[in-house]
C-alpha cells in the first residue's frame, strides 16, 4: 500500500522513487558494473574506509542515480544530491563541502557542467580532502584553507569524454552503463508490475520490454502508460494486444524509437540525403539543444545501427532508410 500512496498524489516522481532497486542484488542487468562496484564496496567496508571516488556514465535513465544511492545505501552512509548546473561558483561547492561528514556520499549529476573554478576546487577536493576559500577579490583575497572530513563523490555524466582529463583521472572506479538488452528489461517491467500491483502477461511484458528503449526509465514510464491504458480501455490486465494498442497511442514506435529519436532519423535521410551532416546542423532541424541530440537520441540511433559517426559528419545506415520505409537514394553515404 505505501507504494502506491504517493502515486495516488499523482505524483509520478515519487513513483519511480519507489521503483528504485535499493541493493545491488536488486539491481537488474549491468552485470560487470555491478561486480566491479559491489568488491569496490566490499574492500572499503572491510578497510572502513570510505570507498574511492565513482563515475558513472551512459545516456538518461540507466541507473546512475540508482547506483550513487545504493552505494550509499550500502555503506551505511547519508547521500548528499546535488548537480553540476546548481553549482556555478566555487562558493558553492565549499559550502557543499563544508557541511559533509567523514565517509558521506556526495552525488553530482550532470557533473560535465559544473563552472570551471568550481571543478578546480573539486580536484583538490577530491585528492587532498582540502579546498582553499578565496575571501575578498583582487589584491586583497586571501585564501583560507578548509579540511573536509574524506566523503566518496559519484559523479554522473551522459558521456565521459566531455570530463576534462584531470576530473576523470581523480576517479578510482569509472563505470559506464550501457543500453540494457530486452531481457534484462523484460525483467525490470515484471519486478515493477509486481510492487506497482499491476496485472501482465508475459507477452504483455514483452511487448513493453521491446519498445523501452534499451532504458529501465522508460520501461517503468511505459508500463504506466500501458497500465491506464488496460484499466481505462480494457479490463485491467495488460496483454500483449493491450500493451500494443496503448503503445501505439503513445506514438511509441516497435523499436521503441520516440519522437526526437525519429526526428533526428527524418531529417537526416529525407533533408539531408542521409548525410554526411554534422550534429548541430542536425540539432537545428529538430529543434533541439545539440546536447539533448548528441548524448540522448545518437547513442540510441547508434546502438540500432542506424546512424554511424564519420569524421565527416553523421550518415544513415540502409537499416535506417528501411526504418523508415524509403528506399537509399542512389550515392547515398552508406
Ligand atoms: P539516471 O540517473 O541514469 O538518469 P536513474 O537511476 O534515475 O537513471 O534510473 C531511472 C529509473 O530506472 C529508476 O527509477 C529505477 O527504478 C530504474 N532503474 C534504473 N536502473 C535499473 C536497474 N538496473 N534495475 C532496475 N531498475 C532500474
């Protein structure tokens, strides 16, 4: 029951807070990472030490958050949120700091976009548990310096190439999370309509694995989707046809492919000629940030072999045309 009473709020967040593996046993897929971070965890416990500084990378909703707190979880340890965006001078990040205690878990998101003195303070931070507080400006500043208790910071970024190579450098365990297969997706649609007490087939499930995205988010953001659709048009039970039928509705295409997904596939075979065509042109024909097309859309369309990287610009697979049910103009790139 107390998992569904925040969603009687309507509250959708808090929804796929419930939804959160809490353990690594209960994390699904992702099975090196989790190895590698549970003897991680496991030499820090025995040493009781607070465990070497995380990076956890890989496109938007894969379980970064996840991780940083479970790793918190398991340690015993309060986890402190914050993310780059939110921190854009320095000042910030000392009082951030400042208020840590010995062997707490800082989590920063987006932490590519923190300022840049911010990310010097960090590096000191990271390494020697100490920052300088610069008080005052120009001539005048002095340089106060604070200790900070040792804490492990996971760090979360869509992409660890866009950390400068020092940030990178000053984390002990670097993890990239990769899109999960259906299986594992499979999986996690099952283990949420269990705590969320809905009723699916197993092709029902199936059918919702397959067009998730290679992503746990949207999995769980579908099966709710589904969910309304089986109580409101059907009888409750999600099917297969149900689960078809609703996903239709949402424009949620068989591959699982979204609307930018499909934008970004549009324009580049039908105004692009299938390229080559660089990313920010891209960007500006579907009306998006380059970010959001670089590091959420591309890493998906790569993944499905339909766009390829070329030093000159990105180019359409034949599997894309055929996506799109156009045949690959003569001379196309590939
Ligand atoms: P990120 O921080 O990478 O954007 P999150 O950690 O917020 O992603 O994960 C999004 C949602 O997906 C979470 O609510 C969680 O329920 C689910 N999820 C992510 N990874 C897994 C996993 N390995 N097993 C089960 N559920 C997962």
């Amino acid at each position: 029951d107390h998992l569904l009473a925040p969603e009687a709020l309507g509250d959708e967040r808090a929804v796929e807070a419930a939804l959160r593996p809490r353990s690594l046993e209960e994390v699904v897929g992702q099975h090196r990472v989790r190895d590698q971070l549970g003897l991680v965890l496991e030499a820090a416990r025995l040493r009781e030490r607070a465990p070497d500084h995380v990076l956890l990378s890989g496109p938007p909703g894969l379980g970064k958050t996840t991780l940083a707190m479970i790793i918190a979880h398991e340690m015993g340890a309060p986890l402190r949120l914050t993310s780059g965006p939110a921190i854009t001078h320095a000042g910030d990040l000392a009082a951030i700091l400042s208020g840590m205690n010995e062997g707490d878990v800082l989590f920063i998101d987006e932490i590519h976009r923190m300022s840049r003195p911010a990310e010097e303070m960090l590096y000191m931070a990271m390494e020697d548990f100490r920052v300088d507080v610069v008080i005052g400006k120009g001539p005048g500043a002095t340089a106060i310096p604070l200790e900070i208790p040792p804490f492990t910071l996971v760090g979360a970024t869509t992409r660890a190439g866009l950390l400068p190579g020092p940030l990178r450098d000053r984390f002990g365990f670097t993890a990239q999370l990769e899109f999960y297969d259906a299986s594992d997706l499979d999986l996690i649609v099952h283990r949420s309509a269990r705590l969320l007490e809905v009723s699916l087939t197993p092709e029902g499930a199936a059918e919702i694995a397959s067009r998730s995205r290679g992503t746990p988010r949207i999995a769980n953001r579908l099966l709710r989707r589904v969910r309304d659709y089986a109580q409101v048009r059907a009888d409750g039970v999600v099917t297969h046809e149900v689960a078809e039928r609703a996903l239709d509705l949402y424009e949620v295409d068989p591959l699982g492919l979204d609307r930018l997904d499909r934008g970004v596939l549009d324009a580049l075979c039908r105004r692009f000629g299938g390229g080559p065509v660089g990313i920010s042109t891209l960007a500006v024909a579907v009306g998006e940030e380059r970010e959001t097309v670089e590091e959420v859309a591309e890493p998906f369309l790569v993944r499905l072999g339909f766009l390829a990287r070329t030093p000159r610009g990105r180019v359409a697979t034949p599997a894309a045309w055929a996506h799109l049910g156009l045949s690959a103009p003569e001379g196309a790139p590939l």
